[in-house]
C-alpha cells in the first residue's frame, strides 16, 4: 500500500513532538518554573490539544477544514516568558 506523503507527513510530526518531549522533560527535572513560564506551556500545550483535536476530527470525518478560531489559536498561543 502506498502512503500519500502528507500522511507520513503527520505521522513524523506526532513522533517529533513525542520524542521531543522525551529529551525534553527529563533536562528539567528540579527546575522551578516561574509563573510566567508556567503559563507559557500551559499556552502552548492549549495549541497541541487543539491541534490533536483537529487531527482526530479530520481523521474521523474527513473534513479537514480549518477553521477560523483554531487557526487563530494556532498562529497567537499566548505571550513568550520574558
């Protein structure tokens, strides 16, 4: 069966997330997150559940569409900690 690449595509961007943050967390360990960073991933974090939830809808429907409060999500997450 061939794969169409966009396909391939999402699956390499699922892992990429995942394994990123395997190497990422474990560097933080004992780190004391400030409350704006602490609002910062909670921000980004806001754009990946959104995002995987637009990936699941596509997948169960077929409708791929994007729509306007979501792309909006996915281009302003929130402020960078200073």
């Amino acid at each position: 069966m061939v794969r169409p690449l966009q396909f391939v595509d999402l699956i390499a961007a699922c892992a990429l997330f995942v394994s990123s943050i395997e190497r990422a967390m474990p560097q933080l360990h004992g780190h004391r997150f400030t409350v704006e960073e602490q609002e910062a991933v909670r921000d980004r974090l806001r754009q990946v559940r959104a995002a995987a939830d637009w990936v699941v809808h596509a997948i169960e429907t077929g409708d791929t569409t994007l729509e306007e409060s979501l792309a909006a999500l996915l281009r302003n997450p929130g402020p960078d900690p200073a």
